[in-house]
C-alpha cells in the first residue's frame, strides 16, 4: 500500500497521530486502524463497561464503535475535539442506547426503587467536569495532547515520551505544568 502512495519507509502507525492514522484508514490500511484500536480501546471499553456494568455488552460497544470508525472514518471531525474524548462520548452514548434497549428482566411492579443515587452531587460532578473540560480545551497543545495520552489512554509517561519523541523530562513537565493549571483554576 505504501509503494501505491510513493511513501517507502512510512513511520509506523502507532507513532502516527490521530489525523494521520485516520487518513491511512481512509484509504483502507489494517495497520493504521489496529494502531488506532490499540490507542483508543481501553477508553472505549472502560466507558462502556462503566455504563452498561456487562462486560459482553461493553464488548459490543467497542466492536461497533471501531466497526462504525473503519467503515466511515470522517464521521470524526477533527476541528471539534481530539479522537480520545470524541470516542468516550460515543461509547458513553451507545452504551445508554443499549441500555434502552434492553428489556426489563423483572416486572415493575416487583422491582425495588431504592437509590443512593444523589442529584445535587451528580450536578456538581457534571458542573466540575464542564469546567476541567474547558480549561483542558485552552491548555498549549502540547501540554493537552500529553495530558490526554496519560490519562484518557493510561500510558506511562515513558510511554508517552517514546511515542512522542519528546524527552521523559519535557512530557513529565507537561503534565505537571497542565495539572497545576487545573489546580489553580479549581481552587481559584
């Protein structure tokens, strides 16, 4: 596929970024979509599972959602977020899907109502996270693109410096610098 586009040495997909990779999709490349299911899937599942608490239907989110990725890969629009975040709120919303979808196993009249669910601390967790969210949308984007690859993907900061490039000094302060920034403006 490589020789087609005239490229000889491509750099390999899982040190490609997101746009990138969603590119060589576009054109049908089975390395760039495993790189991107190996980048992202972890969120994808731990959404889903959060959601759905079956491991088996959380398992179905993530096929579909990486199944809708490869068959329509413009369906991300790049200008409204990064691909981590934009997956989280696609495997959070098809989880809810599923969930409606899913048919009572008890009648209602013999299921219990009980909740320890609180909506005032659920409004203040959401208010919070709005406010994280857009002050992580105004981080440089160096700082926010290290911050999401540590905590939406898990990696290490190793990890992060080898598929950055960057030196584990420079991606450590970058993170660093982007929690103070989060720090300061939640106790401000």
């Amino acid at each position: 596929m490589y020789r087609e586009t005239g490229i000889v040495n491509p750099p390999p997909p899982s040190t490609q970024d997101d746009a990138a990779l969603l590119a060589l999709v576009r054109r049908g490349d089975n390395y760039a979509m495993a790189s991107l299911f190996d980048r992202y899937s972890k969120i994808v599942y731990s959404v889903a599972l959060r959601v759905l608490r079956d491991p088996a239907a959380a398992e179905d989110v993530l096929q579909e959602i990486f199944m809708q990725i490869w068959r329509n890969p413009d369906a991300f629009i790049a200008t409204r977020g990064s691909l981590g975040a934009w997956l989280a709120v696609v495997s959070r919303n098809r989880s809810i899907d599923a969930l409606r979808r899913r048919r009572p196993s008890e009648s209602i009249d013999d299921m219990a109502l009980a909740s320890n669910y609180n909506l005032a601390d659920e409004a203040e967790r959401n208010n919070m996270i709005e406010k994280a969210r857009g002050i992580i949308d105004h981080l440089p984007v160096e700082q926010r693109k290290t911050l999401e690859m540590a905590f939406f993907d898990g990696l290490t900061h190793s990890e992060i410096a080898e598929m950055t490039g960057d030196p584990l000094g420079t991606v450590k302060t970058r993170i660093r610098s982007a929690l103070t920034t989060l720090r300061k403006a939640f106790t401000a």
